[in-house]
C-alpha cells in the first residue's frame, strides 16, 4: 500500500506536510467552519512531538494562479496556532529563495506554513519544476489532504517523486474507513446519495447497485435519474454525456429507492407557493425541492435495519427552511441506528450535519466530496497512487 507516519524517524527532520485547510469562508474571509483544520491536528501533534521541523501547505479556493488578498493564510495560520498551543510562523510565498531560506534555518518543533499553493497556477497545472521547489523545503513528504487526492496536482503527485513519503493519520484513517465500506461493509449496507452534482455521482450509483443493499435517493440527484425514467415528463432532454452516464445504471434495480412524493413548488421560485405531492404528478413549471413525508418514512424504516451506513450529499435544498426536512430527518434517522457504522462525506453534507446537529453522531465524516465519491467508486486516485 503506502508507508506511513511511523516508518519514519523525524526527528530533526523536515517534514513537508501536505494538508488541505481549504475551509469555508464568509463574506469578509472569516472561517465559517474549521473541521478540516481540527482534522489535520493529531498528524502535526504527532510531527511536533517527534521533533520533527514542519513545513504545511494547502490551497485555499480558487484564486486561479493570481495573489488574491482575501485568499491568504493568515487567519488558517492563527486558527492552527490557537489549536495546536505553539507559534507558527508564515511565509508570504511557498516557493522563493526567501522561502527556501526560511525553512532551512528552522529547529526542531518549529512550525511554517507556506502562502496559497494556487496563488502559481504550476500547482494546478502540475507542473513539475514547482513540485520540485516544493521538495526542496523538506526531508520526507507527508500527504495528510484526503480531500485533494482525486486531484493530480503538483502539491500532491509531485514531492512523492523527490522525497520518501508517506501518508498522514488523517488519510490513513480515511482509507482505512473507506476501503471497508468498498470491500468488506458489514450487512445490510446502506446507501444514502444526494445533492445536486449527479455526474459526480453515477459511478457510486453504478458500483453500490450491484454492492450494497439499498441505495436511497434524493435531491437534484433523484430527479435527474426520474426524469430518465420518465416519473417525471416535460422537461428539456438530458445532455448526451449525462445520459450516456445513467445508461450504465440500472434504473430497474430492486436496490435503488427514489422519491415516492418531495415538497414541490414552483422552477422560477417567483410565487410564495409550495405543495406535497407525488412525483408523478409534477406538473412542467414545478421542481422538487425536497422529499416528502412518505418517502421520508420508507427510507427511515431501510436505515433502521442498516449495519453500516454511507451518506454523500443532502436530500433537498436543506440551506432554507422550508426544504430541510427531508434532509434533516433522514440525518436524525441515521444517528439514531446506535448498531450501524455510519459514514458521511461532501462539503454539503457536512453542513448538513453540522446546521442539525448530527456531526458527532457519526463514526467518520470524510474530509473529502469529490475524493471519497471517487475513492468508494472504485477508482485510483492519483494522490494515492503516487505515495505507492
């Protein structure tokens, strides 16, 4: 598989830490949510205590190969130093011969962390010369950002080619957790997919109908899929690529579980105007914004026998009022099977958690959306690849 933190000793070493502290923010670039900061904390304990020297990167959104003054480290670096009870220090760059400098004169249990990988659009672009003056900055390379491993950029494929490497303890825990959901799931197994992306989902639809039990559908997700079956008529025709996509799964299978009824209202929005009704009947001018009370009660009594269960993505536009319940009581069903291993993962999902309460009654919330979604579909990812 991959090495990991304790084939290594690092003391007095540099360990280049790869971490993913892309959180989100609020309109005058505060953190609105710092879990993927917490995540990172027991793999820089651990270096800290080695008395390793620590070098941290991660990008933060998408400045897109420009110096975006909202966009830097500064208030990520304060957070880590609030967490971790040590200094850090800061670099105004991740790649120069200041920075370069900077990490060569640092001691044992000294801590930097490196401006905005995506201020240099190499990081995107893989570029293999920034990989390189990346390696520069350390002795081994750690990748601790599950939630980037489905991306073949420079920061994560690079410093593997350079360095001896190995993963951190939060990806070696995302793997582990996950590789068991995909190999060996304790029955039945569960599969709860929403949201609003479904051609991020259609592998892990295609790949769960034929290993899980049941697999539960909501959102934009559901729609889609009965738009394809034809529940839902009038409507323009789905992009050829997307049709091509939900052709691969098996609409018919006695697994998958769509909406019976949702909370439907107008597609302009213009009208204060909402209705319970069955899916059928969705009128041209309406969209299903949520699932409805008796697709709400099938899906609990399925997630009360589970024995292990994966949620990825919300089961209707839960951010307003009164299109959360769905998500809600479907999240509260979850967190009530006290028997069931439970797994959630995706930016939205973990919002959804978090507005409702739910977060710690999960076994494992993911770091990742795209990475876990692609991870659980079977696929390679190249972060992953690269420390092999």
């Amino acid at each position: 598989m991959f090495k990991t933190l304790k084939d290594f000793d690092f003391k007095g070493k540099a360990a280049l830490v790869r971490c993913d502290f892309n959180v989100p923010l609020d309109e005058k670039g505060g953190i609105l949510n710092d879990f993927r900061i917490k995540q990172s904390l027991p793999t820089i304990d651990y270096l800290l205590k080695q008395k390793a020297k620590i070098v941290l990167m991660s990008h933060l959104r998408r400045p897109k190969g420009k110096v975006v003054e909202g966009l830097r480290l500064d208030k990520v670096r304060d957070r880590l130093a609030k967490y971790l009870g040590v200094s850090v220090d800061k670099a105004d760059d991740c790649v120069s011969e200041e920075v370069k400098d900077r990490a060569a004169k640092m001691r044992q249990g000294d801590v930097l962390l490196l401006e905005n990988l995506r201020f240099h659009r190499e990081e995107e672009l893989n570029d293999d010369r920034f990989a390189k003056q990346l390696a520069e900055l350390g002795d081994v390379y750690v990748n601790d950002a599950f939630g980037m491993c489905h991306r073949a950029h420079a920061s994560i494929v690079g410093p593997p080619k350079y360095l001896p490497s190995c993963a951190g303890l939060l990806l070696e825990r995302e793997v582990k957790v996950l590789s068991r959901v995909l190999d060996k799931p304790w029955r039945p197994l569960v599969v709860v997919v929403g949201g609003a992306k479904i051609d991020s989902k259609t592998d892990v639809l295609e790949r769960f109908l034929k290993s899980a039990d049941h697999v539960l559908v909501g959102g934009q997700v559901a729609n889609v899929m009965m738009q394809a079956k034809g529940i839902i008529v009038g409507r323009p025709s789905l992009e050829p690529e997307l049709a091509k996509k939900i052709e691969k799964i098996d609409l018919t299978s006695p697994k998958l579980h769509l909406p019976v009824d949702g909370v439907i209202t107008l597609e302009s929005r213009q009208e204060n105007y909402s209705r319970i009704g069955g899916i059928g009947d969705v009128r041209k001018e309406e969209s299903v914004f949520d699932i409805g009370p008796e697709t709400i009660k099938v899906f609990a009594e399925i997630i009360k026998e589970a024995k292990m269960i994966l949620w990825a993505g919300p089961l209707g536009m839960f951010e307003e009022k009164q299109f959360e319940k769905g998500t809600k009581e479907v999240g509260q069903s979850i967190a009530r099977n006290h028997s069931a291993f439970k797994v959630a993962g995706g930016g939205d999902t973990h919002e959804a958690l978090i507005k409702f309460n739910l977060a710690d009654k999960f076994d494992h919330v993911s770091t990742g959306g795209g990475a876990m979604l692609e991870f659980v579909s079977g696929k390679k990812l190249p972060g992953l690849e690269a420390l092999k």
